[in-house]
C-alpha cells in the first residue's frame, strides 16, 4: 500500500483545490510548532 501525506497552510486554498483534484482528502486541520493553522492530507492506492 502506498500513502501520501502533505500538510500546508491553511490559507493556501488554491492548494487544496489542486490537491483535491488529484484526489487527496483532508485528514485533519492543526497548528504547527508557530501556531500557525494547517491542513494534513491524505493519499492513499
């Protein structure tokens, strides 16, 4: 099984339009070490 995990931030909404494309479902939102919000991304075969 392969897997994919990418996390950026949240205000980078054309990243996840593109990401949602490629079909990568959001797992979870989160603060990284600066509390600054991200999305954590999952793909998966």
């Amino acid at each position: 099984m392969i897997h994919l995990l990418l996390k950026f931030m949240l205000e980078n909404q054309a990243a996840v339009s593109f990401y949602n494309k490629q079909g990568l479902k959001i797992v979870r939102k989160q603060s990284d070490e600066m509390e600054s919000k991200e999305y954590l991304m999952q793909w998966g075969k």
